[in-house]
C-alpha cells in the first residue's frame, strides 16, 4: 500500500518515542497550586530561552493570542494589523468576542507592516470626542499567509520604537517564529526584544502535540494568568504536555532547517509542472503554496484527488493550495510526493471532471 504523505500542516505530527518517555517521566504537580512542576521548568526556560521576565503555559496559540489581547487592551480599542495575519484572517471573531476590540487592518501587497501603515490606520479615523485608541499592534512571524515570509527584523525595530513612543503595546504571533529564527539565522531572543510580547507554538514545527508559550514582563503575565483560567485554559496536570513541549525544544529545533530544506525541494521539484504556479519561488520557510486554477478545477476537489494519489494537502482557498514540510516527512518522501503528483496529475484532474 502506498504510504500516505502528510502535507496539510505542521501541526499533523506526531511524538517521537524519546517525548513520550519524557512526558512519562515528567515531574507533574498541579498548576493551579503553583506545584514545583515541570510546567513551571518549561515556563523558565522559555523565559531564558527568550530573553523574556516571564511566560506561561497555553493549551493553543489561539489562547495565547486572546489573552495577550485582553491583558493589553480596553473593550473598544483599536488593534492594528495587516488584513492576512492569522489575528484577522482566523481570529477576528474571538477577538470581537472575548476581547471586545476593533481589528483596524491594512492592506499590503508584502504582507510586511510598517510604521507608515501603522501611522495611517491609526489617523484614518476621529480619534477625539470619545473615539476609541489604538493599544495594540499584532505583527506575524513566520506570515503564513505570505507563504512562510520572515517578517524582517529591521521593520520591527522600526514598529517597536514607534511603539513604545506611542505608548501602544506591540506583540508578536509567533506561532513559526523559530522557523524564522532558523532560517535567518537571528535568535528567537532578538526578535522577542522588539516586542511586548509574543506567542510562539510548540504544536507546529517544533513536534509538540500540545501548546503554545506566551512570553512578556512580570506584570503582564501575571494579568494573563488570569485570563487564561477566564478562557478556560487554567489547567491542572499541565506537566503531560508541557513535557513534551520542553522536549520538543530542546531537540527539535535543528529538524527546522531540515523542512526548510524539504520544503525548498518540493517547490523546485512541483516547478516542473507547467500548469501549478508557485506563488513565489523564494521558499524561506517550511511552507509551499501553488494555485491549480490551470486545472480548471477548484482547490477542494483538487485536494480529493491527490488524496487518492496519496497526498494531503491544504485547500487554502478557492484556487490556492497549500503544502507544510515538518518532521513527519522526509527528504524521500517530498521526492515521492512530487513524483505522484507530476505523474498523475493530468489523468486524476481530467478524470475529476468527467
Ligand atoms: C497556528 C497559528 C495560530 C494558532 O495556533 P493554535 O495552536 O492552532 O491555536 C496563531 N497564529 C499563527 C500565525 C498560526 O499559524
């Protein structure tokens, strides 16, 4: 039987035997009672690993992103961010919801935001006679949206400093950053310096079933502590899973370079197809995205068949597929997948369509 080849997401994969057994033999207590746990070891070498005051425990990088937003705003302000940051594109709704703010967006054909776009979001509309403010700005790094682009560290300098001179909070969705890190070859430390906060997963890349850190200063942490347990996400016998994330970034860190690489071999090897276009041949990261519209078939139902060629891809919208590298897929089975999809990918779209 033909091996199915994952490529829906870095999240798919799976605990190697090595996390198990340390999330077997982990050090478990309970949270809430502030028990010596090794959910409290993971928190302080995120906080070191970082270069943050202190962190803490999520169960997702979406909580990790709401609770950011709700200890840095009021009900009613203004969030600036760029229109495809995962904070807008899949989260606008948790942030109306439990945040109670504005997500006032920009548009850039780059997907970078910078300080112009920033100053005009936040002069776009009367500020005064009982107008809302801007508190909050979100930047994303790696962009999924922009195919794994590294959000450049000169720009957020710039942002930060404007920032801070503004008296607005700046914070990171950093759910790949260390995809950028490894790429780039800037520490996660640099980047977390030029921002109030950030969020960065261990449920993507790095091979974690579970999780997410959120890092800042004493102060702020301490407010999102309690929001966190608000939202739900006070948990108990965390040890399990913040095992398996202590795991994962102590060892899995140099697999990333690894699905850089992966992820580079299949954008060149999917480029010998005439009728998928990349939409960029710069890879930077582990992610790949190409449109089908050639095909004359729609995203899903090209997803259907290369499932039954054996690949699982991401239907990212109407025309746009997306394809992530990560641990569970190696450097063979990137070639294998190439080679099913250029094989049968005339014969599988036509008989779609019949
Ligand atoms: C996946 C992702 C999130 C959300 O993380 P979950 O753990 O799935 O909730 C947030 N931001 C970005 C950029 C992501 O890629």
């Amino acid at each position: 039987m033909k091996k199915t080849i994952d490529l829906r997401s870095d999240t798919v994969t799976l605990p190697c035997n090595k996390m198990y057994k340390a999330m077997c033999e982990a050090k478990l207590g309970d949270e809430f009672y502030d028990d010596k746990s090794i959910t409290r070891e993971l928190e302080d070498y995120c906080a070191n690993f970082f270069g943050k005051e202190s962190a803490l425990f999520m169960t997702s990088g979406t909580l990790a992103n709401q609770v950011a937003i709700r200890a840095h705003t009021s009900p009613g302000d203004d969030i600036i961010t760029e229109r495809t940051y995962h904070i807008n594109y899949y989260e606008s709704a948790p942030t109306a919801d439990l945040g109670k703010v504005v997500l006032n967006t920009v548009e850039s054909p780059e997907g970078i935001l910078n300080v112009a776009s920033v100053e005009k979001a936040a002069s776009n509309k009367n500020r005064s006679f009982g107008g809302n403010d801007p508190s909050l700005i979100v930047v994303e790094n790696t962009i999924n949206y922009h195919v794994g682009k590294i959000f450049p560290l000169e720009e957020l300098q710039q942002l930060y400093s404007y920032a801070t001179q503004k008296n607005i909070n700046l914070h990171i969705d950093g759910a790949r950053l260390l995809n950028a890190s490894v790429a780039s070859g800037i520490s996660a430390a640099i980047y977390a310096e030029y921002a109030h906060s950030l969020m960065v997963s261990f449920n993507k890349g790095l091979g974690a079933p579970f999780g997410a850190i959120l890092l800042g200063t004493h102060e702020f942490i301490a407010k999102t502590k309690k929001y966190r347990k608000w939202y739900g996400g006070g948990l108990h016998q965390s040890g399990l899973m913040a095992a398996a994330a202590l795991y994962a970034l102590k060892n899995n860190i140099p697999q990333l370079s690894v699905d850089h690489r992966n992820a580079k071999l299949l954008a060149n090897q999917l480029s010998k197809c005439e009728k998928l276009e990349l939409l960029t041949d710069s890879i930077e990261t582990n992610i790949v995205m190409f449109n089908i519209q050639k095909y004359n078939i729609d995203s899903l139902r090209f997803v259907e068949m290369a499932e039954k060629i054996g690949i699982l891809l991401y239907p990212w919208d109407q025309y746009n597929i997306r394809a992530v590298t990560h641990k569970d897929v190696s450097e063979n089975d990137i070639t294998v997948a190439s080679q099913r999809l250029l094989e049968s990918l005339d014969n599988e779209t036509a008989t779609v369509k019949a």
